[in-house]
C-alpha cells in the first residue's frame, strides 16, 4: 500500500496550551506545599481539582508533536496523540479550503490549534485535527462527517486525496 504521511502547518498553538496547563500545575502545588505545612485536608479537594483539569490538557500538549495526517490508497486518517480519525476515500464527496466562522461553544478551540468536534457558525459540526482553528482549514466532507486539516504542504495533500478518490 502506498502510504503518505503529512506534517501539520506550524502553530504556536501549544503556547497558549501551556499557558493553561501550567498556571494549574503551579497553583496546585502552591497548594500541596500548604496542604503539607497545615494538613487541612480541605485542600486535598483543590489539589485534585486542579490535577482533574489541568493533566488532560496537559496530555494534549504532550500528544501535539505526533499530528500527522497519512494518507493511502484505501484512507485518510489524521491522528493527534489519542485522538485518532479514519475515514474511508469512497466517502468523500468534496475538498475544500476556507476560513470558518467561530462560534462561542467548541470543543478544544485555541489560536493555532483545534481538536476534536467543534461547531462553526457557517459550517455547523467538523471534526478537526488542525494547527487552526478557523483560518485556512481543508474541509473535508464525506457521507456523513466533514473533517478538518492543516497539512504544511496544502496544494501537494489536496492533490494526492484528490488523485487518491479520482477526482
């Protein structure tokens, strides 16, 4: 099988995710070290909440570095850390590349980053897998999704889906 495999566009989108994560990891040890000097064990509360919130984030941020989006003659799939997307090329029906109305409610929408499902204003629900989280998105809709990338060489990955689904 003919596999590609392409990089995602460059993003600062892991800065913004850091600047998340960490003001979590430092409160919550701000607050271990008083748990430690008081053992008020009220603060055990605070210390897992902010561990609750701030590790998934933090896997996030981890998993960043292996977007990829591979690409062979059977599917796509577009892969983040966990987050994995497969979708079989006889159900595409169109490509396309656009700017996307945000909206206030989204999954995990950041500058320069986009995971999982999020809902545009002019597109409704795309799962995304991007480096963007509205500008220059490849959409790709099939029977039943639409899916959104940021592939660093764009013209080269719409060329070869294309080419792939014989469009």
């Amino acid at each position: 099988m003919n596999t590609k495999a392409f990089a995602p566009r460059k993003s600062y989108g892991w800065v913004f995710l850091a600047l998340i994560v960490f003001p979590f990891f430092l409160l919550g040890g701000f607050l271990a070290q008083l748990y430690l000097a008081t053992e008020n064990a009220f603060l055990l509360i605070f210390i897992f909440l902010f561990l609750a919130i701030a590790i998934p984030f933090l896997v996030i941020l981890v998993s960043l570095p292996s977007m990829r989006y591979e690409l062979d003659d059977e599917k796509l799939v577009m892969k983040c850390g966990f987050l994995k997307y497969v979708v079989p090329l006889t159900s595409v029906r169109r490509i396309t590349k656009r700017d996307l109305e945000i909206t206030l409610w989204s999954s995990l929408r950041l500058p320069g980053l986009a995971l999982f499902t999020v809902l545009y204003a002019d597109v409704g629900r795309v799962k995304m897998c991007a480096t963007s989280m509205s500008k220059g998105i490849i959409l790709i809709h099939t029977n039943g999704d639409v899916y959104g990338v940021t592939p660093l060489e764009e013209e080269v990955f719409i060329a070869d889906l294309r080419r792939r689904i014989g469009d």
